[in-house]
C-alpha cells in the first residue's frame, strides 16, 4: 500500500513490549532510533551463546561466524587481570550513550549492539561490523566515560558503513584530503591502528557527534594530525553525507497516558494547529518500514487527538512503530511511548 504524500508529517514512536524476560531484553531500542537495538549480556550468554564439545563457550555473532569467548581471566590472552573478574558494560550506560548521539546520524542506522558477557578469543576489543557492535567487557568495571567512548567511537564505523562505503574511493579521498590524510604510505587499512582512515573517521566521529561524555577532551587516538575540531568545515562535510533531511523536533507532540495498555486508548496532545480542522491520517510503520496499520481520525480538537487502539480492527504485534500523522503544513515532531500487552 503506497504512503499517500501530504504536506505534513508528524512523527510518534509507539514502543509495544511483552512482558516475559526475553521480550523486554529484546525491546531495548531507542526512542528516536527504533532500528537500534542493545542485547544485554543477560541475553547474549541466553540466546547467543553455545557450549562447545570441549564445554567451550561459543559465541553465534550476527554475521553467522561463531567464536570462542574466554570465560577464564587467568587465559594466556589476557595479559592485564585487572581486579580478577570480566565486567560487561551495562545496558542502560549503553543505552545513555546512545541517545547522547546525534540523533541525525542513527535514527536510520540498523544495528545491533551486543553487549559481551566475555571476550572473544583473538578479538579482544570492541568492535564494528555490516549492521552489528560489538563491545566487550573490561577487567575492571567499565567507566561512564570509557562506555561512551567505545559507543560512540563503534556507531562511528556504523555510520561510514551506511553513508561513506569502503567502495566510494572518490568519498574517502575527499575526506583524507580534508583530514590531511593523503599519504598512502602512512594511511591506509593496514596501517598501525591509529593511521588507518576509517579509524580516523571513527573517532573523529566521537568527538564531534558522540556527546559531551564521548567527546573527552576533544583528543583522539592519532596525535600526529590536528584535532578533528580544529579542521574548518569538517562537521559541515560529515552532515553533507547524510543528504537533504527534514528537520525533526525532539519535542511537541506527546502522548499519554505513558505507558498504555496496547488495548487502551492513546492521547496525542500538543499537536500544531495545521492538524486541527480537517482529518488525521494515522499510520503505523514498523521499523523495517512496513505499513502495519492505517486509520483516520477527524481533526485534532484543542491540540488533541484520541486513538483507541482496541478499536483500530487489527491487532499491532508488539514491537517498535513509528506512528505518522498526516495533515496540513507543519514540520515533523517525534515522541515516544511505551505501551504494554
């Protein structure tokens, strides 16, 4: 069914969750950005996880590849023990880094983030792959700071991944150009970890989209080149990959009650007054991008909309849903709420 074009859109997120232990672990996804989610270590060692003939913990990783975690932190990968103990990064700090970012880079990004109850063998680190990240967990408790880091520095590479593929040479040449990176001797994938573009382009990434917290001090890993916010028109660049964007408020249009049962009925208020008067057409979106369910309403009254959910005619499975409401001019707002079975 084709999206009927209106001269408006305001945009709700609808957050419906189970109940049972699995579904809210699975339902960690953020607000403004429902194509994240975080897989808590809890779930990991639960659904991702396999014992090997020898009893060897086997990791399932979203590419299909299977690795060995190190559950013992006397192994002879380990060379610092820290406090004797594997400390996972927790999901609400990763979830806080998260929403740190700029929303305009990763409310479209697709992406998995796998919180590791252990480290991988010969993967030590965190790291990034086509639609999944990787963090892994520390030998000491993992900062606040240190969490944002690894965050911020990994969506980096989701980000270069979705907007700037290894595949656009012409891409990467303008911004090792732009970077002073145009030694093919000194930068390239091969290069000592801190020389190789796309970690240049990760951690500049960090400091100027990742938030206060993932900024630091505003140093990254390679000393040599000057810092990234010292390079004029290099935040400008990073947003030209992104392409023409509609411009889309934090805030305005809010719901309530919040939560609400997804049998109940869900207020929208503070709606702009291009929606009062004539009919509201409301859609929900999955966050693959499948309509699930279109209905209309008469027009807003005060700057408020009802919707019965029971009384749509069909049932929304539970999961994550952008709800569109169409009218007349007006910019595009987002929102979010939690409904319950």
């Amino acid at each position: 069914m084709a999206i009927r074009h209106l001269r408006s859109a305001v945009w709700c997120l609808i957050l419906l969750s189970l109940l049972t232990t699995r579904s809210v672990l699975a339902a960690m996804t953020l607000p403004a950005a429902p194509g994240i989610e975080v897989i808590s270590a809890e779930e990991v060692m639960s659904e991702h996880v396999s014992r090997g003939e020898a009893g060897e913990l086997l990791f399932h990783d979203a590419e299909g590849g299977m690795t060995r975690l190190i559950s013992e932190i006397g192994d002879p990968e380990i060379v610092n023990p820290g406090d004797g103990a594997f400390h996972p990064a927790g999901a609400e700090m990763v979830l806080a880094a998260l929403e740190a970012i700029d929303l305009e880079f990763i409310r479209d990004l697709r992406v998995q983030v796998y919180i590791l109850p252990y480290p991988r063998a010969g993967l030590l680190a965190s790291s990034a792959s086509d639609g999944a990240i990787y963090i892994s967990p520390g030998v000491r408790p993992l900062r606040e700071l240190h969490v944002h880091f690894l965050v911020a520095h990994e969506i980096g590479h989701a980000v270069h991944r979705r907007y700037l593929p290894d595949g656009d040479t012409a891409g990467w040449r303008a911004y090792q150009a732009l970077r002073g990176a145009t030694d093919s001797a000194i930068y390239h994938p091969h290069a000592a970890h801190a020389f190789r573009p796309r970690e240049l382009f990760a951690e500049d990434f960090r400091v100027l989209f990742g938030g206060a917290i993932a900024r630091g001090d505003g140093t990254v890993e390679n000393r040599v080149l000057p810092g990234p916010e010292d390079i004029a028109g290099l935040r400008t660049w990073f947003r030209d990959l992104l392409g023409p964007r509609p411009t889309l408020a934090l805030s305005g249009v809010r719901s309530a009650p919040n939560p609400v049962r997804r049998d109940g009925q869900v207020a929208f208020s503070h709606l702009p007054e291009q929606l009062a008067g004539g009919p509201v057409e409301i859609e929900f979106i999955d966050v693959l991008g499948r309509s699930a369910l279109r209905t209309s309403l008469s027009g807003a009254s005060g700057g408020e909309l009802g919707l019965s959910l029971g009384g749509t005619g069909r049932r929304l499975l539970p999961g994550a849903y952008w709800v569109k409401l169409s009218g007349t001019v007006g910019p595009p707002t987002i929102t979010s709420v939690r409904i319950l079975p």
